[in-house]
C-alpha cells in the first residue's frame, strides 16, 4: 500500500472525502470502514476514473477520462481470483484479488 492522506471537509457531503496518495492521485468519493465503497472519482495527472469502487478498489462500470486527449473509455473492472502459493505446503494457497480493466468503447468527450 501507497502512504496516503485523507482529509473530510464541511462542504463535501458526509462520508465523502478526498484521499492524496505518493502516487499523486485524488480520490473523491464515499467511503465504508475506512476503505473506497460505492461511486467516486479517482483523479490522477493526465486522466480519471469514474465509476464504482469495492473494498478499496475500482469495481463494476466506469469510465476513464481522459480531457487532455479529448476522449473518454467505457468499460468494467472485473475482478479475478489469483491462488498463491505458500512455502509450506501444508497450508492452504492465499486468494488474491485482483481487479482488471475490460474496455468496451472509446468516444470523444461531449462539448458542453
């Protein structure tokens, strides 16, 4: 994990809050037992994730942005479970979960 700080301001609704990550990234959304959970934003330099987050990570539909470029990617995290193996073989294997991006479309962004 990324050292990180979160800071919960008045003006922004309960449970949203604003996380600045060593990553240099912003995310602006609702949060659950201290982790990412429902809908948000994750801001970075050159672009943005819109969409839904699940313990901690981006999950479901969601877009990313890209304003720079002029163009937006629709698509879905979908999440894979990845066994790893343990040096004593007599325990069982650790899950990991691990969520991928699956593109669906690219289109220009709308003029507002």
């Amino acid at each position: 994990m990324f050292p990180c700080h979160v800071a919960c301001h008045a003006d922004i609704p309960p449970r949203t809050c604003l996380l600045s990550s060593g990553i240099n990234a912003e995310y602006g959304g609702t949060w659950k037992d201290g982790k990412r959970e429902g809908g948000g934003e994750w801001i970075h330099k050159n672009h943005k994730y819109v969409g839904g987050f699940a313990n901690d990570q981006p999950h479901g539909e969601g877009k990313y942005v890209f304003a720079h470029v002029g163009c937006e990617q629709r698509g879905e995290y979908v999440t894979h479970e990845l066994p790893q193996t343990n040096e004593d073989e007599e325990e069982e294997p650790t899950i990991i979960t691990v969520a991928k991006w699956k593109s669906k479309s690219i289109q220009p962004l709308a003029v507002a």
